[in-house]
C-alpha cells in the first residue's frame, strides 16, 4: 500500500502486520523535450506496447545497462521502474532513460510527468527538473494464498 503522507501520519493506523518501507516521494512535471547526453559505448532503443512506452539503454555488446517505461494516458504520463545496472551507475544513463521516455510521451500528446521516487531516484529527478508534491509512505503486510 502507498499513502501520499509521512510516516508519522500514516504508522498509527497500521496493525503490527504491517511493514514499512523506505520513504518515497512522489514528484511531477511539465513535461520538456530533451536530447538527452550520449554516451559512447551505448544506445537506446524505443518501444510501444498499447498505452506503455519501455526506453532500454544497451552497450555496444547488447547487454543491458539500464531501462524504464512511461505509461500514457491522455496529458499525463506515469513514469515507472527506472534502473540502471549496477555497473553502468554513474554514466548518465538514467538522464537517456528519462529523456528517451519525456520524448516518447511528448510525442504521444502528453504534458505532465509523475512518477514515486526512492530517495536515490528522487535525487536525479530534482536535477532534471522534478519537484516534489508529496512524502509517501509504503507498508507492505503478507497474504496467505493458501
């Protein structure tokens, strides 16, 4: 479950089946075509599948280094499980992810941008221009499917 509130506000309701998550923040924008940094050694490929838009970041190789995916609806798109690998860290390719991604969903009509963020991700997306709107809080509690 995720509460667009603190931690504080949100745990008193919670039983003790619950467990809390790591703070996360959920941030917008009004959506601005990029060109994104090239990185040599790499390229990205785009895909639509419906509604969704999937960026991929691969070496030269064809490994994968990072990716993400936009789902579109009308001005609005979702932006969601932006990764990069953990040995491609620190090289810009979330920057070609997001501007991949901002580009697609452009294209597709949309306007604004959101998307939760962990603490990390909340990091990059503030200097690509993303503010956040709210703390969100995040509890999980196990299902018996039995």
């Amino acid at each position: 479950m995720k509460v667009c509130a603190p931690l504080q506000s949100v745990a008193p309701w919670l039983s003790g089946d619950w467990t809390l998550h790591a703070p996360e923040f959920l941030m917008s924008v009004a959506l601005a075509r990029s060109a994104g940094p090239f990185v040599a050694g790499y390229r990205v490929r785009t895909e639509r599948v419906g509604a969704l838009l999937r960026a991929t970041v691969l070496t030269d190789g064809g490994d994968l280094a990072a990716s993400g995916q936009a789902a579109i609806d009308g001005a609005f798109a979702t932006f969601d499980q932006i990764v990069t690998a953990e040995a491609h860290r620190r090289r810009g390719l979330g920057r070609i992810v997001m501007a991949a991604l901002t580009n697609g969903a452009l294209d597709d009509g949309a306007r604004h941008g959101v998307l939760v963020a962990t603490e990390a991700g909340a990091a990059l997306y503030a200097v690509l221009g993303w503010s956040t709107v709210s703390l969100v809080t995040a509890a999980s509690m196990p299902v018996d499917l039995g």
